[in-house]
C-alpha cells in the first residue's frame, strides 16, 4: 500500500520525486502532492533523457530544434514542402525562431526555399534529398536510443502507460484550447 507521498513503488526502490514528496510532507503535511507523483515524473523524465536524445542529434550535426522542422518536412509526405506558417503553426514557435533554423538548415544542404508554384509572392520550403535521408536517420536512432529506456517494462505495462499518458495529455491539451492557450507540440 502507497502512503500519501508515494512511498515506494512495486519494485521497491525510492526515486527523487518520493524523496521530495516526503521532505514536503514533512514540511507541509496538510499539501496533497499527489500531482507532484504523476506531473513531477513526466517532468523529470523528461529531464534525464534529453541528454541522450541531444546527444543522437548532436551526432548527426543537429540540435534538437532543426531535428524538429526536418521531421515536420518528412512527416508532412512527399513532395516535404511545407510553407513556413504551416512549419511555425505546427513547431509552435516564433516566426524568427523558425528562420534561424531554416537558415542554418539551408546551409547544411538540408532544406530548400521555393516559390510557391501556387503563389510566386509566397515561399515553401522543402527537404532536399539530404534532408530526408538525414530526418529518417535521426529519427531511425532517435527511437532506438529511447526504446532502451522502455527496457525495464512490459508489453502490458507500456501499453498502460501510453494510455493513461494519452488520457492525461488529451485533456490537458482539451482545457489548453478552451483557455485560449497554445498547446506544446510534439515531434
């Protein structure tokens, strides 16, 4: 049986969020810090394996950010032309923030910017033949170096994870919309 802190889970151990839920039950012992055991993780996790995930990027001459707009490209399907509104709607970031990363990208050999074939007054940018192979390639590695944190669960407890994490994301992205707040995107 948990105590109101978490205490220690089914394989026994204690993690840093009981340690700071107990120094906080301590400290204010009338403060329910049950969200703390399930949004602390998520934010903790988070925290832990980004390192690696940066350093697979880092390693394909990427930072986490243009990760980001070449796998938008790709996801988009062929031709992986997107326009840089649709690009910064969807990586929900500033249209300067988006143009550093175009522009660094574009001189990788990445990416590309066209005129519209609809429209010459606008511009698409597309991924260049480089540009796919390198989003595949990254994202190919990205998954296998994430898939090794996932080692210590089973089919069944991955699925329940996934599940009741989509429930929570869902909602909070639901209440996000209706209160006028942008939500954080996901590669």
């Amino acid at each position: 049986m948990e105590d109101r802190t978490g205490g220690r889970g089914e394989s026994g151990t204690e993690d840093h969020v009981d340690r700071l839920r107990r120094q906080w039950e301590r400290e204010l012992p009338d403060l329910d810090t049950e969200p703390m055991a399930i949004l602390g993780r998520a934010f903790r996790l988070g925290n832990l394996v980004r390192p690696s995930i940066e350093a697979t990027f880092a390693g394909l001459d990427l930072d986490r950010g243009e990760f980001d707009v070449i796998a938008t490209l790709r996801r988009s399907g062929p031709p992986y032309r997107l326009t840089p509104t649709e690009m910064y709607s969807s990586l929900m970031i500033s249209s300067g923030g988006l143009t550093h990363r175009l522009d660094r990208l574009e001189r990788a050999g990445l990416i590309r910017r066209e005129k519209s074939s609809h429209d010459g007054r606008s511009v698409q940018v597309a991924l260049t033949e480089a540009g796919v192979a390198r989003a595949e390639e990254a994202f190919r590695k990205d998954m296998a170096s994430e898939a090794v944190f996932l080692d210590g669960l089973d089919d069944a407890e991955r699925a329940t994870l996934a599940g009741l994490l989509r429930k929570l994301v869902g909602r909070i992205e639901r209440a996000s919309v209706q209160d006028g707040e942008p939500n954080a995107g996901a590669t």
